[in-house]
C-alpha cells in the first residue's frame, strides 16, 4: 500500500480547522487534525509545502518510521507548529492502519481499559449566581465532573467566562483582532475560594470541581490559591503557573496538597521530564493534536503511569472532531486515564465532521467505526471558508501584557 495524496483543508464552521486528508492507492483514506488555535496558516504552510510532498509513495503503516522521520529529518525540532503537522500525519496513519484491519482505533492500541470515558464540563458565569446556574446545567447534560471559572469583581472580562455586549449578544473569546481583557491577580485570589465555597455549599462535598488559573500566577501565588483551596478539595488546579518553568512546580508542590495538572501547551516529553520523574503533577493535559499524534502521546502517557500520574487531554472547542476522536480512543484503552475534557462542537461542525463517538450521560465512547471514526464532509467544509480568529490578550491595569 502507498500513499497517493496528502490534502490540507482549512473550513471554519464556527471554529477554524485543519484537517489533512491522505490517500493510498487502495482507495483507504484517513484523517488527522492540525488545528492551531489562532496560528492555522502557519501549520497549513507547514504542511502543504513541507510535509506533503514527503508523504506521496510511502508505506502508511510505517507510522513509527515516518513520525521519527519527520521529527528528526528537519533538524528544527519540538514547537507546537512542527509538531501540530506531525501530529495530522500521525492520526491519518493510524486511522488508515485500523481501517486496512477493519478494527476501531482503540483495538490497535490494545483493546479497552474500561467500558466508557469520564468526562468534564465547563460552568461558568460572570458572577457566583450565574455560575451556580451554568452549574446545574452542566450537571443536567450528564457531567459527572465540572470545571468552575468565575468573573472577578471589577473585572470588565475574563478568559473561560461568558460576557454580552451592549445589545445582549455573546462576545466570543476569539476576534478578528485579539480581545483585549484585563486582570488583577489580588482580585482574582481573593475571589476564587469564595467561589468554591459558594459551589460547595449549594451542591455539596461530592461533585469534583476543577478549576484553571490559565497560567497567570506567580509560583508563590499558585501555592497561596492552592493551600486556600485545600479545603473545598478540588480534582484538580490546573495551569496554575506558566508552564514553561518546571522548577516553579517545586515550590507549588511543597506548599499545597492540592492535585495539580498542565500541560495543554507542551509538544513533546521532553516538556514533562523533571515534573513527572519528580512527581510535581497529577494530571498530563496534552492534546493528540498538539503533541505530535497518538504515537507519542500513548509514550506519554506510559511514562506517566510509572509515577501514578494520570491522562487528562486537552478537549476544548478547537480540537476538532478528528483530534476528539483520536483522543477517546486513546482514553478507553490506556490504564493511567484520569479524566477527558469535553466542551462537545456546534451543530453545524457535526455536519462538517460526522462522527462515530458519542457522548451519553456525561461519558464518551469512540464507537465500533474501522479507523477513528470520522468522515470530513469536504463540500460543506469548503462552503465555509477560514475566518481569522485570534484568543485575547491579558493587560494589568497599568497596560502591562500580562501571561495567560
């Protein structure tokens, strides 16, 4: 079996998408996500002028050779661009292998670990009352476990909470030009374990509460809000501190028992070494998408395992279908599974991306389909063409750009 063609589509329905098509020369084709919220084109230039021509003629079950072949034969390695492509490359393989066997996904990666996949939803509001609200409706859909972010008072907006413009319609996080929202960090520790006190007391001590700081605290501010929220004892503190420095989880470690999860911005292993091997985590949040597909994350997620270390993948909106896919196959056949976020697509995204996995009373299941379990409906992604989007930027109230 060769590879014929390798085809990049970038479709907007409601969200940007890229999504690589590869096809063999016995008609098997397969799909991977390369969505890069706010930076598409550049992981559509990677791939179309530096990738594709690379995979016409090889052999598609060869993922292992080819995803070594990419990382390591472009000398430039690691970034979340590179490493975006590799990961559509890496998908598409494997839903080509698992269709040419006629199995699901998840049968290649060793059969499932358990019958369903655990999920979370995502309540928010711009004050408590508002929340306590998005809250039951979260617990109406199923979820059996919720993530709470609240506005801040005299805050104008803040990232993760829903806010209306003059006319009462939603202002979406991403803009045609970066959404400018400001912050005070005092404002928002001060505020927080209000908020799960609140949430505590109207749904009681049993329902598991996450909650993400999106990065924006110092190491000793993440470590106060951690031992402030000790006794509401969340599932999880996530991002409580720029990822990118990994001693900062020492001191964040040493000062709270609070379980603490990262990750959704790192691309490789080489990002986790010292947090897991040290036990500075609970949680691993990479998405397939953007870690460089199924095959490195499976690698993850077993060095993880040896230091009990959970899976968590990073499943917002703009993970597409096929990236969600992947990402529950890997969930129901991987023992170290901790939890899957699940914000679900628009209507008219389902359409685009029809799909095999489902969601029922709060779990997923990747479903019986040969291969990952989605078909792109290329006429109706084509009708909906990219639209520039940008996530917001952060500013004190001085103006300085603050970390997300």
């Amino acid at each position: 079996m060769k590879i014929v063609d390798a085809k990049v589509v970038v479709t907007s329905p409601g969200r940007n998408f890229v999504t690589l098509k590869l096809t063999t020369d016995e008609g098997l084709t397969g799909l991977g996500d390369a969505t890069l919220n706010g930076r598409e084109l550049a992981v559509v230039s990677y791939l179309r002028d530096h990738v594709a021509p690379l995979l016409v003629g090889l052999d598609p079950h060869r993922i292992e050779d080819t995803w070594q072949s990419l990382y390591r034969g472009a000398y430039w390695r690691r970034g979340p661009v590179t490493m975006a492509a590799i990961a559509a490359v890496d998908v598409a393989l494997w839903d080509i292998k698992a269709k040419a066997a006629g199995l699901p996904l998840y049968q290649l990666l060793g059969g499932a670990s358990r019958e369903r996949v655990g999920t979370y939803g995502h309540a928010n509001g711009r004050d408590i009352p508002e929340l306590l609200d998005s809250v039951r409706a979260r617990l109406a859909e199923g979820y059996p476990a919720v993530r709470i972010q609240s506005g801040i008072p005299g805050l104008k907006a803040v990232y993760g909470v829903s806010d209306t413009d003059n006319a009462g319609a939603r202002i979406l996080h991403q803009q045609a030009r970066p959404l400018v929202e400001d912050w005070d960090t005092a404002a928002y520790l001060r505020h927080i374990p209000a908020v799960f006190d609140a949430v505590r007391a109207e749904f009681g001590p049993e329902l598991p509460l996450l909650h993400d700081a999106h990065h924006r605290l110092t190491p000793i501010q993440a470590a106060r809000l951690g031992k402030d929220l000790e006794p509401y004892r969340p599932f999880w503190l996530e991002d409580c501190t720029p990822a990118e420095n990994q001693e900062a989880l020492r001191l964040v470690r040493r000062n709270t028992t609070t379980p603490l999860a990262i990750g959704e911005v790192f691309n490789t292993v080489y990002d986790y070494q010292a947090l897991i091997t040290e036990q500075l985590i609970d949680y691993v949040r990479s998405a397939v998408t953007h870690f460089g597909g199924v095959t490195p994350l499976r690698k993850l997620f077993d060095f993880a395992a040896q230091y009990q270390i959970k899976s968590a993948v990073h499943g917002p909106e703009d993970i597409s279908p096929v990236g969600m896919a992947a990402a529950v196959h890997l969930d129901l056949a991987v023992h170290n599974f901790g939890i899957q976020e699940y914000s679900g697509h628009t209507p008219l995204t389902e359409e685009v991306f029809r799909h095999s996995y489902s969601f029922t009373d709060g779990y997923l299941h990747p479903g019986e389909a040969p291969g990952i379990g989605v078909e792109l409906d290329e006429e109706l992604a084509a009708a909906h063409p990219y639209d520039p989007a940008y996530l917001p930027v952060n500013r004190l109230h001085d103006g300085t750009v603050h970390d997300w």
